[in-house]
C-alpha cells in the first residue's frame, strides 16, 4: 500500500483579495500535488490563536493574528 502524505496550504488574506487563489492551486497542481479537498473560511481571532498556538511567545503574534483575522 502507497504511503500518501497530506499538506495544509493557507492562502492569506491579501492573495485572496488579489485574485490569486487560483494561481496558487494550478502551481501545486503543476508541480504534481491532488487537491483533495478545500474550504474557504474567515477565520475568527479565536481560531488563529490556537492555530498559531507555537507562535503565542512570538513578538509578532499579535499582529499575525490581527492581519490574518
């Protein structure tokens, strides 16, 4: 059995209001990686902070978050 490896891609607020998100999928996808699956989402302050988790002790943290929110 094949071992397949799964890889999270998030394209930032700026890329999206860009009109690059299409861009960015057809690059993977031309360098060999299947989309398996996609959500779009805004993501609340709340959900960054955990996502970014291993950030929190950064100095750019707050920002980060701000920017991403």
């Amino acid at each position: 059995m094949a071992n397949f490896e799964r890889t999270f891609i998030a394209i930032k607020p700026d890329g999206v209001q860009h009109g690059l998100a299409g861009e960015i999928i057809k690059r993977f996808e031309q360098k060999g990686f299947h989309l398996v699956a996609r959500k779009f989402l805004w993501a609340s302050e709340e959900y960054l902070k955990q996502h970014y988790i291993d950030l929190k002790d950064r100095y750019l943290f707050p920002g980060l978050v701000k920017y991403m929110n």
